[in-house]
C-alpha cells in the first residue's frame, strides 16, 4: 500500500509503526454552525481510508477532534446571547446527525478541546522550560527559529516568510520575540471562557490542542496525521515543531492532504452565494449520492461540485442499486451449487476484479478507480448473470458488490420504505398477536418496524409510531 506523504512530495510504501495496527489523527471541525461541503470532503475521504485499511487487517485507531473553542464560536454565542459551550454542544449535535447521514462511522474517540486543557497547560509548560516557548503579560508563544526544522511540511522557508506578506505570518503583535513566533495561550478577555494557568486565566491557542489531544490517544508518534489542505500552513506545520520540540520524536510518519472543493470552478464562500451546508444537499440529494460524488474523484485533486455533476453521481449510484435489486431477485428464485463453465465465466473475473479494486486503492486510494471496478462488477452481473444461473453464482456476484461498496461506505442497496398503510397494518397484526398472548410474534413485528426505520410508542391512547 502506497501513500503520497505531502512531508516527502512522494508516495511511500506505508508500514505502521506497530505491525498490524494504524494510529490515525484527523482534524475535525471548529462548531459553531452547520458543517458545509467543504468540511465533509475530509471526513468522507478519511473515513474511507479507514475502512479500506480495516479490510486490509489493520486495527485503527482512529481520532478526529471538536475543537469546541475558538472566536467564532464565541461570536456565534454572543450574537445569540448564550454561553459558548452551548454554541459547540449545540453543533457538535448537528455535526454527529450530518456524519451519521454520510455514513462517515464515529472514530474511536472524538477528544474535546475543552477537556484536555490540563494536558496543553502541561505541553507549554514543558516547551517554556525547553526554551521553545515564552510568555509574554499572559500571553505564551512558541519560539519558531527554536524548531530548526520549521517549514518541512510546507516547504516553507523562514527567512522567505520573514521578507514577504505579512499575511502568512501568524500574528504580529509587537510583543513577540520573532513576528513568526505563534500563541500557545492568550489571556482572558471580558465575556470569553477560560481557564487558569501559570500564566494568568486565558484559553489554549488553536495549534496546541490538536498536538495534545494526539499525544494523549495516539502517543508521541504517530502513523498518519490527516485534514485539508488548508491545514498544511500553518496549522499542521505548528503541529509539527510544538509535538516534536516537546517529545523529541518524529511526531507522524505520513501527512495525508485532501484537495479544495470548488463549486461551480469557484472558490466556496458566503460572499458569492455558492455556500453550501451539507443540510442544504440533503434538502435535495439523499447524502449517499454526495458520499459517492466526493469519492468519485481522487482526494489529492481538486473536486468540482455543480448540479450536473451531482446528477451524474446519482445516476451511477442508481445503476448499483439497480443491479443488486436484480440480483437480490434472482437469487431469491435461484438454486443450487456452481453449474459447469460458471466458475471461468463468473467466478474468476469477479477474483480478477476484486484484486483490481485492491490495486486501486493500494495506489494512494484512488477511490475513482476503485469506484470504476465497481461499474466493471455490475457489468458482469448484467451480462454474465441471469435466470439460468445458480443461486451460488448470483449470489457471490451480489455479496462482492455490496462488500466494496462497504469499503467506500456506500450502502449497495435500498432499504425499500414501507407505505403508512402496510405500517398500521402491521400496527394491527402485532396488537391482535399481544392479545392473543403471542408476544414472540408482537416482538418480531416491533423489530421488523425498527429495521426498516419505524419506531413504536405504546402510550395509554394507543400505538403511535415515527420514522426514525
């Protein structure tokens, strides 16, 4: 398997530091308002990569944060004159809702900015002491000159970001050692959160908690640090120099970087109009067609949305759940072992295309190839498969489809949505099996309803009932 680390510019055989086993960081959103589109191309691309490396035998341990803190969120809060911390739970919420509706799967901890001041208190206190960082009337930055590695991830010279714009220069406050020196802590200001520290209440700054918050679940190394591309200056490379400055080691072995996502060819922004929330798709498009839209494209390029586009997504995620649907029918009618010439005609170009699927994604996860051997499957099921077949062969043909869209975290088939009448018809068979005392039936019924997304509510008045 083989990653493009944006640390080297070159795609690297991976091996893990622990046989078997990945540590994986990847930055999650700031919450203060719905995620949009943007926000979902990383967790989507990601957790396909963490899929795909699960199928591969890999235990993962996977991490993404809330940074559930920051000045957007604090505006946010006084804008509607509530408390920060109810802003981020507010859309922490929201932002779990949208992943479930992409089939992005939780990670194995969701660490809280909030929660792990403690431990950012501890790491600047320790860059303090290692002469990395400084405070300065309660604010602490770190020293970047003291980090001689400082622009390996972006390649970035310092000098180079010294003479030109200010714009990629952190901050600038006079009070600073360097202009490129980067905040640590800032102190307290009138109707901000904060928390005590050695140096005066105040509030982390943004690059620390990440550092923090991967150490404490992942250790001071880690396998793959992953986000936008956005986050490679200055985010990602802070990261580098406060983790390896505090621990002395190579903080992440591959730096994995997703492109931009334009609309329309533009550049998303409010200004323009061309804003999207991942709500606002929903609205219009079920949220598997925008999944299998974003990984119709390799991660590294940039991704176009557009209506058309989406359309196109739509129709190809129609074809597999077409050729499932016939194939969950044939089967249902079908019988028997592999029949003669099955194995040459089926069999063996289903194995051919199940490693090509492999390869795909062993080549830096190159989803859009992966997703084209999809469409080779679903080919053979239309024209290799048909009444005359074995239930084996149709059968094997459909589990593999379904087995790489699960990959991809695409659902393969559709739940089909059962009518109101056929639910209260059900209503009713369960309600006449509890009186006759057939409760194995009634719980059969309830469960059934429960797969299919209804849920029952036995109340004094009666049975009511509501689509998850």
């Amino acid at each position: 398997m083989k990653i493009y680390n944006t640390l080297t510019r070159k795609k690297e055989e991976f091996t893990p530091i622990e046989p078997n086993k990945v540590r994986m960081y990847v930055c999650g959103p700031t919450v203060y308002n719905y995620i949009h589109i943007g926000n979902a191309r990383p967790m989507i691309v990601f957790d396909t990569v963490r899929r795909y490396m699960e199928h591969k035998g890999y235990e993962v341990n996977y991490v993404s944060n809330f940074t559930d803190v920051d000045d957007k969120i604090i505006r946010k809060a006084n804008e509607e004159g509530v408390t920060a911390d109810e802003i981020a739970k507010r859309y922490i919420m929201e932002c779990k809702k949208d992943m479930e509706g992409l089939n992005v799967r939780p990670a194995t901890k969701h660490p809280l900015a909030t929660e792990e001041i403690g431990g950012m208190i501890d790491m600047i206190q320790e860059l303090i002491e290692k002469g990395h960082a400084y405070e300065k009337n309660g604010t602490v930055y770190f020293r970047t000159r003291s980090f001689k590695e400082y622009g390996k991830l972006s390649h970035k010279n310092l000098d180079d970001l010294q003479s030109g714009n200010r714009s990629l220069l952190v901050s600038g406050e006079d009070e600073k050692e360097d202009p490129l020196d980067f905040v640590l802590w800032k102190p307290k200001k009138e109707g901000e959160p904060s928390w005590p520290s050695p140096w005066g209440d105040g509030r982390p700054g943004w690059h620390i908690e990440c550092s923090v918050m991967s150490k404490k679940y992942l250790g001071d190394q880690i396998d793959i640090h992953a986000g936008g591309e956005d986050l490679v200056f200055p985010h990602h490379e802070n990261e580098i120099a406060q983790s390896e400055s505090a621990n002395g080691k190579e903080f992440a072995h591959y730096w994995m970087h997703n492109a931009f996502l334009n609309i329309d060819n533009k550049k998303m922004s409010k200004s323009l109009g061309n804003f999207f929330t991942v709500r606002d798709i929903e609205a219009k498009y079920d949220l598997q067609v925008l999944r299998f839209f974003m990984l119709s494209a390799h991660y590294r390029s940039p991704l176009n949305f557009s209506a058309d586009l989406m359309t196109a997504a739509k129709n190809g995620l129609d074809r597999i759940h077409t050729a499932v649907s016939r194939l969950t029918n044939l089967a249902s009618q079908a019988d028997g072992d592999w029949k003669e010439g099955e194995k040459e005609a089926i069999q063996a170009p289903l194995q051919a295309l199940a490693a090509k699927f492999d390869e795909a994604m062993d080549d830096d996860f190159n989803t859009a190839d992966a997703i084209s051997v999809i469409f080779e499957i679903v080919k053979l099921a239309n024209t290799a498969v048909t009444e005359e077949s074995s239930k084996a062969a149709v059968e094997e043909v459909r589990k593999q489809i379904l087995s790489l869209c699960d990959i991809m975290g695409i659902h393969g088939e559709v739940k089909e949505e059962l009518l109101d009448s056929e639910i209260e018809a059900l209503i009713e068979e369960r309600s006449a099996a509890r009186k006759a005392k057939n409760f194995a039936r009634a719980d059969e019924i309830r469960n059934e309803l429960l797969e299919k997304g209804i849920i029952l509510e036995d109340t004094r008045q009666g049975v009511t009932w509501k689509r998850a």
